[in-house]
C-alpha cells in the first residue's frame, strides 16, 4: 500500500499544498468572501455537541424549504488538524439548500492545543449528535485532513457513505515533514490513526458501505497515490468505492465544484445523502 520508498520522493514537497500552490491565499479569500455571504442569506442554527468553545457546528436546514425531514450530509474542514474552522466553509451551504439537503458543518480543537485523537473523538461527537437529530446515519464528506477524517467515520459505522476528497489516509509520509511539527505524531501514532489500517465495513458490521475518493488532477503524485490506494484497498476487501481525479484542480480549488449545485461532485455527494440519509 505504500507504492515507491519514502526516500526517493520529497515527502515536504508533496504534502506542504500551501507552498505548492502559491495562489492559494486568493482560493482562501474566495472561500471567506463566500461564506460570509452565505450565512447572510441562510442564517444557519449553531449547536454545541460539547463543552468546548470549538466543539460548536452550523446547520444549515432544507427542511423549511421542501417540507420537512432532509436529509444532512456533515462536511469536516481540512486544514491539516491544525488551522480554520467551521466559518471558512459556509459557502458550499447554497449549493446543498438548492438541491434539497441539509449542511452540517463543524468545528473542531487544532493541533497543537490538542492531540489528534482528541479530534478524532469530536468528529465522531458531531456526527453523533446529527445522527440523533435526524435518526439516520449520515453521509460525511470532507476535504484533506477532512477526507481523513471522513473515512475513519465511515468505518467506524457512524456515516451512511463517505466522501474524501483529497484526503490522507496513511499519515506516516507526514511524520519527517513540517507539517509533524505541531502534530507532533511518531510511527507508531501515525498508522494507529491511519484508517487505511482499520477495520473494513462488510456486510457483517454496521455502517456503510460505500467510499468515494476524489483528488485534484493537478494535486501532487502523493495526494492522487493515496486517493487510490485508499479506494483499491477497500474495493478489494468488498466495498464500494469510487476514485476520481478531477482535471485541472489543484488541492484547493478541488473545492470549486461543491459551489455549484449542478456540478457532478455536487450531484454526487446529494444523491448519497438522499438515498442512505
């Protein structure tokens, strides 16, 4: 699963998309300039699913709009486990409303404040907490360190469908890199929370059963090897996955389809949520 040897690649240079993609401060501005707007327009309802200032989500509701009882798909934020929060992505919400689903977007603690598996334990609190709201698993999709996170819901039984995009799925490429620095993960610690090694959804245990793994065409060779490897893993262990590299997107505008509520990604991701949620 790990293709050609660390040594040969530059690991710093695969995995720092900021340093790889220099206007990415202009996508970044975009997506604030957006979700400003879209909390002007759709004021969204702030639930706490924990005690923490940061353990705070948006809802952004269809129900009053198409009746009542739509389904919600959750989308976690990247960022690496260590930057943004939920106010930075406000912006995919009109897209969703427009196609009849409800956007739940949480917040959560940043490294190096808190270990990864506490954020790992406050995803699968805000999922929790909409699965008991609504009564139903939901579909989780979430971009990068998201996408990592989005998967280890998925086979934990905790979401209907998953969907990764640009996600990382082994971190232990990430150990020698600056990124470490504030996660501050060792070997060890990187594959325990690395879910390509955990548990598989089958037909046996609860949960979903199908994983989406979508990566920028433009994104670095790692990022589109981990896409793959995460979705050729699971298919061949039973489950129904997809892999799609998007031409043309780089790590952060990867995000661009989600905008548009009639773009593929965007017709995906509703359809999950309208079939299993």
């Amino acid at each position: 699963m790990t293709g050609k040897s660390e040594a040969a690649i530059d690991l710093e240079a695969e995995y720092n998309n900021r340093a790889r993609v220099p206007d990415h401060p202009a996508v970044m501005a975009m997506w604030r300039e957006t979700a400003e707007a879209a909390r002007a327009a759709h004021p969204p309802v702030h639930i706490a699913y924990g005690a923490g200032e940061r353990e705070v989500m948006d809802l952004f509701d269809a129900g009053p709009t198409n009746g009542s009882g739509a389904p919600v798909a959750v989308f976690l934020h990247g960022g690496y486990w260590q930057a943004l929060d939920k106010d930075w992505f406000s912006g995919i919400a009109p897209a969703f409303l427009a196609r009849g689903v409800s956007l739940a977007v949480p917040s959560y603690d940043l490294a190096p404040a808190v270990r990864l598996g506490v954020i790992l334990r406050q995803a699968r609190e805000a999922v929790e907490m909409i699965r008991a709201r609504t009564g139903a698993r939901p579909v989780v999709f979430g971009h990068s360190a998201g996408g990592h996170m989005a998967a280890c819901m998925l086979s934990e039984g905790r979401a209907s469908a998953a969907v990764a995009i640009s996600g990382v799925f082994d971190l232990r490429p990430l150990v020698p890199t600056s990124l470490n620095k504030a996660l501050d993960l060792d070997e060890r610690e990187a594959a325990a929370l690395s879910p390509v090694f955990w548990p598989i959804p089958n037909g046996s245990t609860p949960g979903g059963t199908i994983l989406d793994c979508v990566v920028g065409g433009d994104e670095s060779s790692e990022f589109l090897r981990q896409s793959r490897m995460m979705a050729d893993h699971w298919a061949a262990n039973g489950v129904e996955t997809r892999y799609e590299a998007l031409p043309g997107l780089n790590h952060f505008t990867v995000l661009d389809p989600l905008f548009d509520p009639k773009s593929q990604l965007m017709k995906r991701i509703t359809d999950l949520a309208k079939a299993t949620g």
